[in-house]
C-alpha cells in the first residue's frame, strides 16, 4: 500500500471519527428530554437498635493482690474446683511467662512439622495451598479486628511452612531449633512462676470481666425497665460497685434476653420469632419477640430471649444490633416513569434516537420509585439504561400509554 493510499484511508478515518462523535455531542445537547440512568439501588428493612444483655449473674471475687491470667476462653463451661485463672506477682512475671508459653508452643509446632506422620506422602503443592490460605486468613481477621483469629492462622501458617520445608528438604530436622526454643522458656520461667490460684466455687458459665450492672440487671427484674432505666445502661450511668476483689462473673445458664427500645413497627409481635445482627461482626442469632410494650409516642421496649451462646454475645453488655428483615436489590425506577402497555408495566428508555418501552419486574415499593428486578433479558430494563421521565406520544411511533 502506498503512501498516498494510507494518506487517504487516515484521513477518511479521521473524518469517520469526528462525525461520530460530533452526531453524539448535536444529540445530547439538543435532547431535550428529561431523564434518568437507571442504576442499582438496595434498600433493606432492618430496625436497628442498642441492644442490653441480661443474664443471672454472679460475681467472682478473690481477696489476694496480684496480676491474673485466665485460663479460659470467656463464655466456657467450668466445672466446681476448676481452675479458673493462675495469679502472678507483678505484670513483668505473668509477661515473663506468656513468652515462655509462646517459645514452647513454637518448639511444639516444630515438633509436631519434623515428625514423619506429618510429611510422609504430602505432595508440596497442598501443603503450598494451605499456606496461602492461612495467609489469607491472617490478613482477612486483622482487617476484621478478630486478632484471637488472627494468632490461630499464624500459627498454623507456621505449622504449614515449617512441614514444607521439610517436605522439599530445605530442613533436614529442626534439633537445634527446638533445643534453643526450651531453653528460652526455661529462663523465662526461673522465678517468675504463679503465687496463686483462683478456682470455680460452683459450676457454670465464665466470663473474665465485670461491668457493675451484675447487681442491677438480671431477668427477675427485666419486666420492670423502663425507657430511663436502659437509656441509663446504655450511656454507662448508674452503675453499681462490685468492690475492688471482683475478677470476674458466672452463670448458670446459656440462655439470656435482650432488651432495647424500638420504633414502632407492626410486624414486631409477641410471641413470634426473629433474625436478629448483633455487634460489629454482624453475628446472626434467632432470637423470640417476649415482650412489646409502649416507651413512648414514637417507640416501644422490646425483650428478645436468645438460646445460644458464644464469645461474641459474652464479650460486652451493650450491642449495636439490628433486626433483620428483607432485604432488596435491583435497578432503582423513578414513580414518575412507569408507564403501562396494556397490562404490562415499564418504561421508555432513549435508544439512539429512538424510544423503546422496556418491562420493569417490581420488586419493592417506595414512596417515589420502585425498585426492578436486576436481569440480562433485553425486552427489561436494563442497568444503565436511560430513562424517560416524561409521557410518549403518538408522534413518536409509540402506542398509548398511561402513568401509574
């Protein structure tokens, strides 16, 4: 191809170019029509509340002097003699002994990666995928803020490894490194060991902290809070001393209730059961409605009972919460849009030039729009399509049509 040629084919593209986008920018600026670019839209119905925690609770006290390490995780079933925590004389010594645990528990792991039984006959790339995965787990639970996830998937991110270097003989054993692990513990713990034990004087439910509303909040009374009173809990006022020799709380029961005040919502009923999302982790429990009574003009005190127990509903007293309704997602249509062609509901929509009535799929009602069912079908409205707001006439090509 010559010069002259190639000359020629550039310009003709060139001009090709410019009138397109000349065509786009005459029919934008001279559409006079109002519209709207159909987008996504999610709407969901959760009633959100603070949520108070009650249980019958009795307080742990120990009368020594002292810095504690508990031995359980909060929310763990204890037996009567258990021990519940092991008590130190300063913070350097319960410090001093944490890192002797962390050396051993590192020497156990390397104990655990030489053995046979644990690399005989694994290839490198599963023990490859489970590395990745734990390290993916490290890096999701530190975003979360979960850091007890956090040291589980670091620690078997180390197990993993140290297996695959033995596996693709990098390490032929880890002797050395085990011995030198032992003995770090070992001067770890030289005159920094436990002064005292603090141990179950019943059975029941533990938990390692007070909050001093164990004496004010309990489920023989929770029927008689008013509005004031659980304003009160919530904004950490009223509180009642459990002295200085509380360490900590019992109960004898998994079950609690939740009580909170809540806008008036008729599809809240007694007796009926419910989703409910409590804390920053979006825990779900299904909970049961005990009791709806007026707070005021506006709202009403709601007492949900829970049968589940975990270390997120023990962690603290007062919960972000929601109730969980349903919930919607699709493409947002203005009210003032829908038309109808024949039975079938929808809209115009600007193609090119052109208008073309597009069905809508109604999936949720609002006061000045619906929300469409999100689909591929081209004969519905798709996801940015452009809207018309204003009514079709005949003019146009179209049939008639009529405003919802």
């Amino acid at each position: 191809m010559n010069t002259l040629t190639t000359r020629a084919l550039v310009t003709l593209l060139s001009v090709l170019i410019l009138f397109t986008i000349g065509s786009q920018i005459y029919y934008r600026v001279n559409d006079r029509h109002k519209t709207e670019e159909a987008v996504l839209c999610s709407i969901n119905e959760n009633i959100p509340f603070k949520g108070i925690v009650v249980r019958n609770e009795k307080v742990i006290t120990y009368s020594g002097s002292g810095v504690y390490e508990y031995l359980y995780r909060d929310g763990s079933k204890i037996s009567t003699g258990n021990k519940l925590a092991d008590v130190y004389s300063s913070t350097s010594d319960l410090l001093k002994k944490k890192q002797a645990d962390r050396y051993n528990s590192l020497a156990e792991y390397l104990e655990r990666a030489q053995n046979p039984g644990a690399s005989q006959y694994v290839q490198p790339e599963s023990i490859n995928a489970k590395i990745e995965a734990e390290y993916k787990k490290i890096i999701q639970n530190a975003q979360k803020g979960d850091l007890t996830a956090v040291s589980d998937a670091r620690d078997e991110f180390f197990l993993q490894s140290s297996i695959y270097n033995i596996i693709t003989e990098r390490s032929e054993n880890y002797a050395d490194e085990i011995a030198s692990l032992r003995s770090k513990a070992e001067k770890c713990l030289a005159g920094s060991g436990a002064v005292a034990e603090v141990e179950a004087s019943e059975s029941g439910y533990f938990v390692s902290y007070c909050d001093s509303y164990e004496k004010k909040l309990n489920l023989d009374n929770i029927d008689s809070l008013n509005k004031s009173d659980i304003e009160s809990v919530i904004n950490g006022e009223n509180k009642q001393d459990n002295g200085p020799n509380a360490i900590g709380k019992m109960f004898d029961d998994y079950n609690c209730e939740i009580i909170g005040i809540i806008r008036n919502d008729k599809r809240i009923t007694e007796g009926s059961s419910a989703t409910l999302s409590l804390g920053n982790k979006g825990s779900i429990y299904k909970v049961t409605v005990d009791s709806v009574k007026p707070a005021d003009e506006d709202n009403s005190i709601i007492i949900l009972s829970c049968n589940r127990l975990d270390s997120e509903i023990v962690s603290q007293r007062v919960f972000s919460c929601e109730l969980v309704f349903d919930n919607y997602q699709g493409i947002k249509v203005p009210r003032e849009a829908i038309r109808f062609k024949g039975d079938q509901k929808g809209v115009y929509v600007i193609l090119g030039n052109e208008y073309t009535f597009k069905n809508i799929d109604v999936i949720y009602e609002g006061s000045d729009f619906v929300i469409s069912r999100s689909t591929s079908d081209p004969n519905y409205l798709l996801l940015y399509d452009r809207i018309l707001l204003e009514a079709v006439s005949n003019q146009n090509g179209t049939d008639s049509e009529s405003s919802s």
